[in-house]
C-alpha cells in the first residue's frame, strides 16, 4: 500500500517518526512495509519534526490526493471545509482515508461514511477520540458483546489540564489557559476546548460507535468549564468532589442523553484522579461491567499511534466492514435536557441574616429537591455568606425552575451557580 499524508505537522510528522522507529515490528505484525511515498504539507521552505528524505513533497493537498499510485491518504490538517473538500476527493478517486479529524467526522461524518460505502473505501477514524487510548477499536471489538449502558470521558485534555492546575496550585483558568496553549494542546481555536465543543464532537462519535447510531453532534447539550471558579474547585475539594470536564452519554429506556459540562466526581474514583492533559473514558456494559481506559489524549506519537493502528487494520485487512462498527444503524430519540435526572452542586452568594437558609431550602423542598450536604463557607467582608449545596437526584427542569425563584430574592447576591453532579456507581 502506498500512503500519502496530507500535514505533517504535530500529528502526520508523529506518524513519520514513529513508522521510522517501529519499522520492524510493523512489518512483524503485518508481514509489509508502510510506504509513505507523498505528503504535502503548507510550506516547503519549513522544517518538519520528522525526516522527509524518502517521501515526495508539494505544498498541492490535491495533487497527493488525485495521485493515481497512492491507496490510502492520511487527513491530519484538520479543520472543516478544506478538510472535506480532500477526504471527498479522495473517496471519489478510489482511496481509503484515515483522519484524525474529530470536528469533521462529528460534523460530517455521515454523508462521509455514505460515500466512503458508495466507492467501496474505507474511512477509520481512531485517532478523533481521546488521542492514543484505542477508545473506539475498544467499543467494536472487545466490548461489542455488551449493550452499553454508560460512557464517561475526560476527553478533553486542554481543560482537563487547567482544572487540574486550578485545584492543585490554586492558578487562575486565563493563566492556564495560556501554558495549554504554549504547550500545543489546546485547538487552533482555545474556545473549542474551553466551550466544550471540542469534547462534543468526540462524544458524539464515542455515542455512535457505543450505540450504533448515526452522528447526531447538535443532540449533545455543552456546557464549558469557564464559568468554573477557584471557589467551587475549593468547595468541591471540601465536600469529597474533584470536579473534572466529562462528557456523558447513556441509554436510557430506548433513549439517548448526551451531555458535556463540568462535573462534580466523588475523588475516590479513578476517573476522579485522572490529571493533566491526560484523558480517561469509562464504558460501562450490560456483560462487562464497568471499564476505564487511560491515556495519553493528544501529543505527536500517541496520536500516531492511533493513526498507525487504522493502518495496520487496513494492511490486514481486518476492517469492519459496517458503519461506525454496525452492520445496521437504528434510529433514536435524545432526552430533553429538562428531563435529565442529576444529582446537582449548587453555590450561593447570600446576604448573612436569619431565615436566609430557611427560605432557600423551603423553595427546593417545594420542588420535591431534598438536600443531601451543605456547607456555609465564609463571610465575606460584604456580610455575605457563601453556601454550597448538594442535591439528591433531580429533574434538570425541577432545579432549574427553583433557581429561578431563588434568584429573585433580594438576598441573593450573585448568579447561583449550577454545576452537576456524577457518582459513576
Ligand atoms: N485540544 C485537544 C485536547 C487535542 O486538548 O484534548 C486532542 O484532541
């Protein structure tokens, strides 16, 4: 097979370099040599962090893509349009693609797919989920006995990285940020990863390929982690929480619920432990019970390794030959985000007088909301009191309709803040 890659950037020049130093055990495990012949990449005058002295290369994507000896190209430019523009061409002209690309396959991933089936090619995608960890070759092939049942993920590592910082060195979220940046893991654009809509595209995948379902990425209700706060990094701390950015998907009675936001985990789980830009995606089965993988989510060789591993199944043939990992894809229906049931954090600012705490827990009892933990923190030098309360399990609506009346009163301070809450049972 000869291979061309378009970018050799981060990821492309990862998979150069690490084709270059496992050549051996590839070809052990494949009984042939991965032949990249062409890669064209923005500017020729710039280096590469990976050798090019065998490989043919022109700053034309299309002319690696129409070129008629090459049979499987690598997408590792990322973005949208361009981006489609090639994987589309490829696929017309015959070519199996291999993409790295998350935000495309979320968003276009099933006209793709369609047409990859239509000219009998294939189009792999590992390296789009949670970088190196072999998420998605895990949920078709070693948990595809299972209806699964749960999947929670730190798939985001940017913000993983600057919750971490927040909790462990009390840095501010811009600072942090900033390092995420310095350091090459946050996107071309840093909202992708702060929003949330970074994790949304890989939920929406890991959903599909968990439920056999088309890609439905406007389904996932997002919620970033900027609004997050020193404070409630610190009240999570106390109340026995780590609160990390999870995206969560779960069939419920036919149903399917797909949400990104910040969480509240309880700190003795793994997941709850997981730090820095790592990433970690828990999978729950109806056989197999719960399962964690752990990894690396980005970084130049372990999303090669990823890309690699595409490879190998194509070289061996070992490709599944349905649509996201299914022979057959069935329809489904999302739970309004009202209707979702959480246990819920909630913090407030209040004026600190008699009956302040009364009349809020009067207005969730009215709502059948019962409390599970409170904490009143501190008194600010303003006279107010700061209280941060844990729920039971609730209806999104049912909480939110409560603090609305809460927020009315003129004892309250500040925006109350909602933040949910997952014990991962
Ligand atoms: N910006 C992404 C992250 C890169 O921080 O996880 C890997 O998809």
């Amino acid at each position: 097979m000869n291979i061309g890659i378009l970018g050799l950037g981060t990821v492309g020049g990862g998979v150069v370099n690490v084709i270059n130093k496992n050549t051996k055990e590839i070809e052990r495990r494949t009984g042939s040599q991965l032949n990249i012949t062409h890669a064209a990449i923005k500017n020729l005058n710039e280096k590469t962090i990976c050798p090019t002295d065998n490989i043919n290369l022109t700053e034309d994507a299309f002319e690696v893509v129409n070129n008629k000896d090459i049979d499987v190209i690598l997408e590792l430019i990322g973005g949208i349009d361009f981006a489609k523009k090639l994987v589309e061409t490829a696929i017309k002209n015959g070519k199996h693609v291999i993409t790295a690309n998350k935000a495309l396959i979320a968003t276009h991933g099933n006209e793709l797919l369609s047409l990859a089936k239509k000219h009998n090619t294939h189009l792999l995608f590992e390296a789009s989920v949670a970088g190196g960890i072999p998420i998605l070759k895990s949920l078709e092939q070693g948990l595809g006995a299972n209806k699964i049942e749960l999947i929670a993920g730190i798939i985001n590592g940017t913000g993983n990285f600057i919750l971490t910082e927040m909790r462990n060195k009390g840095r501010d979220f811009a600072d942090v940020l900033k390092e995420a940046q310095e350091l090459g893991y946050a996107e071309a654009d840093p909202t992708y990863d702060v929003e949330g809509v970074d994790a949304a595209h890989k939920l929406a995948i890991l959903s599909s390929m968990a439920f056999g379902c088309k890609l439905e990425l406007d389904q996932v209700s997002t919620i970033g982690i900027s609004q997050i706060e020193g404070e409630d990094v610190s009240y999570a701390d106390e109340l026995g929480y780590s609160i990390k950015h999870l995206g969560i998907a779960k069939k419920i009675n036919g149903q399917i619920e797909m949400r990104v936001h910040p969480t509240l985990i309880p700190k003795k789980r793994l997941i709850a432990n997981v730090d820095g830009v790592m990433n970690a995606v828990l999978i729950k089965g109806n056989a197999v019970g719960n399962t964690l993988y752990y990894g690396a989510g980005a970084g130049s060789d372990a999303t090669a390794s990823a890309v690699i591993a595409d490879l190998l199944d194509l070289v061996n043939g070992t490709v599944n030959d349905g649509t996201l990992g299914w022979k057959e894809l069935i329809e489904f229906t999302t739970i309004e985000t009202g209707s979702v049931e959480s246990i819920f954090y909630l913090r407030l600012i209040a004026t600190d007088k008699p009956g302040v705490l009364a009349n809020i827990t009067s207005t969730l009892a009215d709502h059948n909301i019962s409390i599970e933990a409170v904490v009143q923190k501190q008194i600010d030098s303003l006279n107010n009191a700061h209280i941060a309360i844990i729920t039971n399990k609730v209806k999104t609506a049912e909480i939110t309709d409560a603090i609305k009346q809460i927020q009315q009163h003129e004892f309250i301070k500040d925006s109350v803040k909602l933040i949910h809450v997952e014990t991962l049972e």
